[in-house]
C-alpha cells in the first residue's frame, strides 16, 4: 500500500511487517498534543471497497476518515472496532458508521465523560458521543467479506471493564489494544482490576496456544509496538503480573495519575512493566 507519511497520522513503515513480508497492515500513530501516541490499524479487505480499522485515536489532531479517505479513495465502507472505551483510542469513533465495541458494561464505557480517563489531562476534551452499531459478545466471530476472514472477538477485561482482544486469522495477528504494550507501562488504575487482568492474559494466551499457526501469531498493542511475538510476551506478561499479585516488592512507587500512589513491576529485560494504583493492589489481595 502506498503511503505517504505526514501528520496528523505517522505511517509507521517498518510495523507491524511480520516475517512473511505482508503488508495486509497498515500501523499509524497519532501525533497528539497528550502524547499518548495512540496506534491506529488499518487494512482493506479482498473486494477493496471494504477496510477494518482498530481504534481512532484522540480525535483532536485530525479527521482520521477524511485521512484515510484521500490515501484509499477506493474504500467506500468502513468498519471500526474499538479495543475499550478511554479517550485515546474512541476520540475519532464519531466519524465512523459502522462501529462495534464490547457488550461487556455498556453503560459504563459511554459515560464518556465520567470514565474514558480524559480528565487526566487538563484541557483534554470529552470525546464526541458515538453510535456503537455493533455490540461484541465474548467469542463471537464476525465476517465481513468474502475473502475468508473471520474476526474472533475475546472479553479481555482488566486494563478496563470493556477491553476486548480481536484475532484476524488472515494475517495471523491479534489487536490487544492496552492489555499489553511495550516500553511504557501498562496501567492499571481508575476502572480496573487486576484479578480480572491477570485472567484476560491467561485467556489470551490459552487461545492463542489452541491455535495450529500459534508460532507465527503476532501482537498488534494500542501504543508503541505493532509486531510482538504472542506467545513470548503474553508468557512473560502474566509473570510479571502474578509478582504483582503475590505482593512482591515494586521497583518503583510513584503520586501521580488520579491522585492515588502506583507501584510498578517490570519484566527483567524492562520492555514490559505494569503500573497499579494502590488500591487496585489492595482490592485483589481481597478476592
């Protein structure tokens, strides 16, 4: 696909390019003014008309449509699947007419103001409320044309009460939206539970060994990385979780965010590192 980089959306020409050498992905990072750099998936499907995009950033540096409409002008409908409900990855949602999300605590995901976490940016703007078309149940397969793809959605709850995970076997990838990421941590504050998260990989990570292409299923994360090995990193963040769990010393305890005390664990090599507010820790020593 042929891309020319500019912003607001930087195309990210060496992700996520697995070692097939396909290019069925496009990546694009959000060059917001909140620095949360959201990523942004995009492919066409076999009839090309068609195009499946995860998650819309902000919304506040651009039109993303209109962005992805002059670079594809052959693309007349697009579908858009949102990982959960925070500000930065719904903020572009509104643009969009066919738009599905996690059925899990609907209610709670569009309350936007209350709980997409754009308070904690001062000036960050309430995102544009949104017409969900689709609501995804645990497990259900969704197929958009006939060129053999069959998207699996997964309840992946923990980061947030909505998170899915979404598995397209075209390409053998799985979007994780903030379940799991690289070089920044994961964080775990208002609106999560960690006994949920540490289920949700555990989830993820059993499907994706059930799968007969488990070895070449790669990890599109919401920030930061668009080509992660699966099995590697879902192993090695369900370790870092369980320390957390099992109430092991934190690396670092940091006042920020929300206002509550975080504690974060990192994995041994450092790319992976889980930030959890105090409380979230308390609650699951409880369950």
């Amino acid at each position: 696909m042929a891309f020319n980089p500019s912003k607001p959306y930087n195309y990210v020409a060496e992700e996520p390019t697995p070692p097939s050498d396909s290019d069925i992905y496009v990546m694009l990072v959000e060059d917001d003014r909140f620095h949360e750099n959201a990523a942004i998936y995009f492919r066409k499907t076999a009839t090309g008309n068609k195009a499946i995009i995860f998650d819309s950033g902000t919304g506040t540096t651009g039109n993303l449509r209109e962005y992805l409409t002059d670079r594809f002008p052959d693309v007349t409908e697009f579908h858009l699947f949102l990982t959960h409900h925070h500000f930065d990855h719904i903020g572009g949602a509104h643009q969009f007419d066919n738009v599905y999300m996690s059925g899990r605590e609907q209610a709670y995901a569009m309350n936007l103001g209350a709980n997409s976490l754009c308070h904690i940016y001062e000036n960050c703007p309430v995102p544009r409320q949104f017409n969900v078309t689709t609501w995804l149940q645990d497990g259900q397969q969704i197929e958009l044309d006939g060129d053999g793809t069959t998207l699996t959605v997964l309840w992946t709850p923990g980061h947030s009460a909505n998170d899915i995970c979404i598995y397209d076997p075209y390409d053998q990838r799985l979007f994780m939206g903030d379940l799991l990421y690289t070089w920044a941590p994961v964080i775990l504050g208002q609106g999560s539970n960690l006994t949920d998260y540490l289920a949700s990989l555990r989830k993820v990570l059993v499907f994706v060994e059930n799968l007969d292409e488990k070895d070449r299923v790669r990890l599109s994360c919401g920030h930061n990385a668009g080509n992660l090995p699966a099995l590697e990193f879902l192993r090695s963040m369900i370790k870092v979780t369980e320390r957390a769990m099992q109430a092991q010393i934190a690396e670092f305890e940091e006042s920020e965010l929300s206002g509550g005390r975080f504690y974060t664990y990192n994995a041994e090599d450092g790319m992976l590192s889980l930030k959890i507010l105090d409380t979230i820790l308390m609650q699951s020593s409880t369950q």
